[in-house]
C-alpha cells in the first residue's frame, strides 16, 4: 500500500509516542512498514501476529484512517464530551483548513491541537477518531482544494481550462512550477528483529543531506517533461529556467500556465516578456496552482519515485529525478483533462454554499 509523506509522519509519531498504548502501536507499526514495501509476511514474524491480523489493520487503515487503527477496545470509561463539541469536530473535518494552519487536510491530531488552541476546547485525538469512524468521516481521502478569493476566479478559471481543452491551433502550452526543498533523505534504521514497547525511544528514521528544487515545463499537448534542479529558487532561476523550456518551440506562440509566486514577475521577467511577444502567461486563480496539470505530474513523482527512495547525497537524489524524467518521456502521453470551466465553477460554487451552511448552523 502507498502512504502520502504526511500520513506516513504522522504513522511514526503514533508508534513512537508514550501515549499510545501497545496494541495501537503494533496496527500503526503494520501499516506504516506495509507502506515501505515490506512482505506482509515478514512484518507478521516480527510483529508476533498473524497475516490476517496485517491483512485486517492494513484495510482498516486505508478504509477509515487513523480512526480505523483504534479498533473495539473493551472496558474503560469513555471519554464524556457535550454534543455541541461534537458537532464541532464533525463541521471542522468537512472543511478546508484554515489559513495560516499549513495544512490540506486535517489529521486527528492537529484538529485535536486546534481545538484547544484556537477555541479552547479540548478533547483526545482518540476522541477525534472515533467521530470520524462514527461518522464516516475521511479527510485523508478527500480530494479538496482550498476556495480561492481571487476577484478574477472565473475568469482565470476559464482561461487556464480553455487552454487545456481547445488549444490555440499551431501554438504550445506549457504548464510550469517549481517543486521545492525536495529532501535527500537516507535511511539508518535497520528492520527490528522484534516488536518493541510503545515507549521506547528511537533514533530518527533517516538522514537528511540537503535539498535541491525541481523547475518542471510539462508539454500539456505531448505530456513530454522537462526538468532541472536548482540549489536555490528565486526569480534569477525561474528566468533560466523558462527561457531554456522555450527554447525548442522558437517561432511558435507559447502559452505558459503558472501560479502566482512573486519570482514569477519579478521586473526581469515582465522586462524579458516583453522583447518576447510571442510567450504569453496565463496565471491560476490565487490558492488554486491544482489547476496547474504540472502539479498532477509532481505528484506523479513523488509516488513512484520519491517517497520510497533512499538517497545518500542531494547528487544521488538529483541523478534519481533526472533518470525518472528521461524514462517518462520514452512513452509520455498528455494527461486527458475533462472538466469543462463550468463543471469547475459550478462545483466551488456548491461547496462554497455547503462550508458556508456549516458555519452558520453551527454558530446558532
């Protein structure tokens, strides 16, 4: 199974946390190193448990999340908490973290944590899982995206899908983006020969030696990439890099679809635009870069290539990349996008008005 790098963190907080009680441990420790590829034959002998047992936790996992992992556990009081915070919790997992949190969706644990912080309520992250298992809830599952302020959404919206779905004809559309402090991370922990208490302590999983950022150009009519890393990101390299992704469409009109980071209007930028007249900008919506098809390939990325992979240098971690994007593109094909704008727009409209309930209902 494929654990994203948040759920992954917060699988090793669980089974390295005093908190949490053996047998919880133990489920967390299953799914977490199904996730790095080990046998499940292998993670049942060094746990002490069956291979229905891994089977059983490792579904429970992917079905429910966090939650999944508490199980029926006998006896013991449970924990008392009013209705109305209840209805709380439930109205916060169905919402967008706010801004100024960092995150893209909630875990137990930091909804847990912003309760207390920000409306001093405070309840267990055990008690945040059992309402999502209660509820059905899955944030971890959900596909969300934030709703953007921007004044100019719609317009930006159906600019960036026109492109995509009717292209102007003879011209180049080009999705770019940085994917930034990509970390060389190397592994130290050998597999434990046995399972161990939830309270022992443990040295970190892996060593950082640095970070590198990607510059990616995806070709949205061929679905061919090109890529190149860069110690630092700032508007000096966005420029290299974009007069280089350009370079072999010379002659042609080229559409370039980008977020709204400030390196890419720096004064250099608009100066170099302007003796170029035939690339044009096409900018998403603020706090909307997933219409952005490059952050579909990034994601590509990280899955298949990234996450699982053991680096002993930022070289190592940059030859990794390189090698991945040469191998994409011996087959690339264009993603197929086929949302219309007005599926889009129509879609932020209803979540708005749904977000927009749950906070009026839950303020009477």
């Amino acid at each position: 199974m494929e654990l994203s790098v948040e759920q992954a963190a917060e699988l090793r907080e669980l089974v390295n946390s005093r908190d949490v009680p053996a047998d919880i441990a133990t489920r967390g420790r299953i799914v977490l190193w199904s996730g790095e590829g080990r046998r499940r034959k292998d993670i049942a002998e060094l746990l002490g448990v069956s291979l229905p047992t891994v089977d059983r936790w490792k579904t429970r996992y992917a079905e429910q999340g966090l939650a999944g992992l508490e199980g029926e556990r006998p006896g013991g009081a449970r924990e008392q908490v009013p209705a109305r915070v209840r209805s709380r919790v439930i109205a916060l997992t169905r919402m967008t973290p706010p801004e100024g949190t960092g995150l893209s969706h909630w875990s137990t644990r930091e909804l847990a944590k912003y309760l207390e912080r920000t409306e001093n309520i405070t309840v267990s992250w055990h008690y945040v899982a059992r309402v999502w298992r209660e509820e059905h809830l899955k944030p971890h599952r959900s596909g969300t995206f934030k709703i953007s302020k921007d004044a100019a959404f719609a317009e930006k919206v159906a600019d960036v899908i026109g492109l995509y779905l009717a292209p102007p004809g003879g011209a180049v559309v080009l999705s770019i983006d940085e994917k930034t402090q990509i970390q060389a991370l190397d592994r130290t922990q050998p597999v434990l020969p046995v399972a161990f208490a939830a309270s022992e302590k443990r040295t970190a999983d892996y060593v950082r030696h640095g970070t590198t950022n990607l510059f990616a150009a995806l070709n949205v009519g061929t679905g061919e990439v090109l890529g190149e890393c860069r110690p630092t990101r700032n508007g000096k390299d966005f420029l290299a890099f974009l007069k280089k992704a350009v370079k072999p469409h010379s002659g042609k009109d080229i559409h370039v679809v980008l977020d709204n980071l400030s390196t890419h209007t720096t004064p250099e930028v608009k100066e170099w635009l302007a003796k170029n007249p035939r690339v044009h900008f096409h900018f998403t919506p603020i706090g909307s870069s997933w219409l952005n098809q490059i952050e579909i390939w990034f994601g590509i990325l990280t899955r298949q290539s990234i996450r699982r992979g053991t680096f002993s240098s930022v070289n190592v971690l940059i030859k990794q990349i390189r090698d991945y994007i040469n191998s994409w593109n011996e087959s690339a094909k264009p993603f197929t996008w086929t949302a219309t704008a007005g599926e889009v727009l129509a879609k932020v409209r209803f979540v708005a008005a749904n977000v927009k309930k749950l906070v009026n209902n839950n303020s009477n």
